[in-house]
C-alpha cells in the first residue's frame, strides 16, 4: 500500500483547506484511514479516523470544524478543514490500517495557519 498525502498550504485564521491522501494497493476500500498531525517537538497525535463503514471519531480538539471522508471507488480519504486556527499548524499524515499488520503512512502535507 501507497499513500499520497496532498492539499497542504497556507491559510489565514478562519480559512479553509481540504487535504487528500490517494491510496494504492490492495484492500483499501475494507481499511481504517485515519489523519494524524505533528509539529516538532509534539508528539504525533490523531486528527480524525474513518472505518471501512464510514464510522467517524475526532479529536476534541477538531470536532466542529473538521470533517474525514472517504470515497471508495477512489481509494481516497479526505479531511476538509473549517475556521482553521495558527495552532492546526502541522504537518498533516495519512495513516491506514489493515487488520493486524503496522499501519501505513503517507509522506506528510504542511499546512500552516497564520494568525
């Protein structure tokens, strides 16, 4: 499985930006994606994830704002990003999963939020 990781850029505070990561490989459609984002010195953490069956969990730190999709008969898994702050600055990553094997993980898009 390939991830690629797109839509990244700058915004200002109470912009919008969509990201887009494109899976190749098999299984995709029956795999958990998920976006994560980290910042140096900060620790990876979870955005947002989106199950096989389109079953959604945020982070508190999102939840009104940003919104995880999926369309299948692209292997594609969006997260469009509402009133976005300078603290949703990061570099954004997808991340699939597949049973019990480690997860994938896309290369990364920066998005940076100026105040």
């Amino acid at each position: 499985v390939q991830l690629q990781a797109s839509g990244g850029g700058l915004v200002q505070a109470g912009g919008s930006l969509r990201l887009s990561c494109a899976a190749s490989g098999s299984m995709v459609s029956i795999s958990t994606m998920a976006w994560y984002r980290g910042s140096p010195g900060k620790q990876r953490e979870l955005v947002a994830r989106i199950t096989s069956r389109s079953s959604t969990n945020y982070a508190d730190f999102v939840k009104g704002r940003f919104t995880i999709s999926r369309d299948n008969a692209k292997n594609t898994v969006y997260l469009q990003m509402n009133s976005l702050k300078p603290e949703d600055t990061a570099v954004y990553y997808c991340n699939l999963v597949q049973g019990l094997t480690p997860p994938y993980w896309g290369q990364g898009t920066e998005v940076t939020v100026s105040s």
